[in-house]
C-alpha cells in the first residue's frame, strides 16, 4: 500500500462543503486543529490537496481530513497577543505531547480518489 499524508482539523461548513465537491475554494485554506478555537492551524495550498473527506458537523464547523499530494508543503501556524504570551507559556508542538496536525495515513491512491469522487457526487445532489 502507498502512504499518504493528511490533515485533520475544522473547517467552516461552507468552506468544508466548497473544498469537498471541488468548487469554488480557496487558494490557501486554514484548517483549525481544536474545534471553535483559531490559536492553532495548518495552512495547506489547494494546490496541494489530492482530496477531502467530509466527518461530523457541530456548530457551523465541519471535521475534515485533507489527503495531500506528494511532497505537500503545510505550514502550522500558532496565532496568540504578544501581551498574553508573555504571561503565559506558548504552546510548542516540539516540547508539548499534543495530537500531531498531519497524520499518515496508509491507503492506496486510487482508493482515495475513489472515496472524494463518492463524497463529490453525494454532495452535488444536494
């Protein structure tokens, strides 16, 4: 089996909705890895995703899993007032145990071409 690498995090239900039927989305799009919270993402290009897969949906946000193409770039981003991290410690992926923003994910490529096409259809019917 191939490997490929995802995102896992948050999207605002129309922007989750425009990036998974293939349809007017971003350029850059900002996944939120703590629903309802905007301190941390990961900024993907679209360029650079190979597919998404839509989860469950709670209060205007929706969970996604962006699979990424070969050799991706993926930026993570920790957003806070430089009064407030000085008053208390900055969140460090590298020295914190915290859920790692990218996942590998071992899956055959066509397979997940298969499950994106499947969930495109599903979502244009609507």
């Amino acid at each position: 089996m191939a490997e490929v690498t995802a995102v896992i995090g948050y999207l605002p239900d129309a922007d989750a909705k425009a990036l998974a039927s293939g349809k007017d989305a971003k350029p850059t799009i900002e996944v939120r890895l703590e629903r309802g919270n905007d301190e941390m993402h990961v900024r993907v290009a679209a360029k650079d995703i190979a597919g998404t897969l839509l989860g469950a949906s709670k209060k205007g946000e929706t969970a996604v899993q962006i699979f990424l193409r070969d050799k991706a770039a993926v930026e993570t981003v920790t957003r806070g007032i430089a009064s407030d991290l000085l008053l208390r410690p900055i969140k460090d992926l590298n020295l914190v145990p915290f859920r790692p923003p990218i996942v590998s994910i071992f899956a055959h490529p066509r397979l997940i071409q298969q499950l994106v096409d499947a969930q495109r259809q599903e979502l244009l019917k609507q």
